[in-house]
C-alpha cells in the first residue's frame, strides 16, 4: 500500500505505517511465545539465578505495559521487608509480564489493576488482580491449558493465541514454584504467582507449600 506512495496523504501514510508497526509487533510476540513453548517443552531453557527483588520485577514490568494500559490505573502493594529471592531474574518478569497483560486485556479501561507482594513459606506470593468480568467457573479449570481461549472466535475483541497462561505456569514449574487462579468473578479475577526463596536444584517441585491467603490479606 505504501508503494501507492504519492497517492496516499500524510495522514493515510502514518496510519499505515502505525497499523504495520502493530502488526510487526503482534508477530513478534507470537514469534517470541512459540520460542519460548518449543524450549520449554524441549526442556533445553536452563536456569539463570542471581538474587533478585520481585518488587523491581514487578514495577518493571508495570512501566512496559503502562503504555499499552487504557486509562487503567495501577497500584503495587509490597511489603517492604521482602527478601531478595535467588532466582531466575528473567522468567519471573516474563510471568509477570503475562498476568498483568491478561489483567489489562481482560478489564475495561478505567479500572484498577492491583500487584500486591507478601513473604509466603520461605518465598514471595505476587497476586495480580483486576477488575474485568472474570472467567466463567466451567472455563476456570482449562485457562492454563495450551492454546486454551474462554473465547477463541475469530471475533473476539482482544488478540492473543492462549499460549500465555500455559507458558507462566511451564515457567514457574521451573523456577520450583506455583502459578495459580486464585478467584475469579463478576468482580474481577485474581492470579497468584509463588516463587520459592531457594533456587530448585535440591528442591523437588512437589515439596512447594500449599498457598495460603491468609498472609495477602492486609
Ligand atoms: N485476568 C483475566 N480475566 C478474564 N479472563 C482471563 C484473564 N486471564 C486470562 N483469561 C482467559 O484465559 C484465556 C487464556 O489466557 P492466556 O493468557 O493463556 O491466553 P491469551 O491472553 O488469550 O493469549 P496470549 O496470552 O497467548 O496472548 C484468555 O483467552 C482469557 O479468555
Ligand atoms: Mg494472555
């Protein structure tokens, strides 16, 4: 189309070229989620461990999406005497990255998206909970489950390919934690991710504590 070039004015030009931008990134991101399936399936994705602060993670992952947020407002609850937690820097962002992105996808513009952080066992608890529709309850069991959509009609409103759930809750198996829907209803949904304070290695899955909220409560 841009070729058309002197037929087109500068404002039909600069709506191409953004409408090809978003969907540079659009294949990007779809390119980047199959990588990351195809490692994690092939168990080739190894570990890299530095100590780190979810808190920062968190607030990162915040400042990327803002620009991608629809008037929605975010508010990061931590508990400031959380340690830092030996583990693998970069997948916790990436799971993150995917929660508060549902969490924005999911919600209409203008409401809250709520990041709290709490010790939990001898790791962090992070729950990122929004203010959309929620999930319905027979879909709620099969949302982390690959290319698993509540609505995969060509139609639907948002984008996306289901992989995003099934990929935090591979990531999280490998960093020895758990990445869990905590409740969802008309009120909004709530998903919880715990990382555990000690890196894997040693430290079967199996043994990760079942969660609690009593300690996200305040
Ligand atoms: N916070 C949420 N509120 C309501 N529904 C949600 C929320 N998070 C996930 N879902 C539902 O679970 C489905 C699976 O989520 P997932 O992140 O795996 O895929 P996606 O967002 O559709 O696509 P992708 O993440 O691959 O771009 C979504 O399609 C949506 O129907
Ligand atoms: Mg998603």
């Amino acid at each position: 189309m841009l070729q058309l070039g002197s037929q087109l004015d500068e404002e039909q030009r600069r709506s191409f070229l953004q409408a090809a931008d978003r969907q540079g990134d659009r294949l990007r991101r779809l390119i980047e989620q199959l990588l990351s399936v195809a490692r994690l399936e092939s168990h080739v994705e190894p570990l890299t461990l530095s100590p780190v602060s979810v808190e920062q993670v968190a607030r990162h992952v915040v400042d990327e999406l803002r620009a991608s947020a629809h008037g929605h407002t975010f508010d990061l609850r931590f508990d400031p005497s959380l340690p830092l937690i030996e583990t693998d820097e970069a997948k916790v962002h990436q799971i993150l990255s995917n929660l508060v992105e549902n969490a924005l996808k999911y919600s209409p513009p203008d409401t809250r998206v709520t990041i709290r952080g709490a010790r939990m066992g001898d790791g962090v608890v992070v729950s990122v909970e929004d203010e959309g529709r929620g999930i319905p309850e027979e879909a709620q069991e099969r949302v982390f489950d690959r290319f698993y959509q509540v609505d995969s009609s060509a139609t639907r409103s948002v984008g996306g390919t289901g992989l995003g759930l099934y990929i935090c809750r591979k990531l999280a198996d490998l960093l020895g934690g758990r990445v869990w829907l905590e409740r969802s209803g008309p009120e909004g949904t709530v998903f919880r991710l715990w990382i555990p304070g000690v890196p894997p290695t040693g430290r079967p899955v199996a043994e990760a504590p079942t969660p609690t909220v009593a300690e996200l409560s305040r």
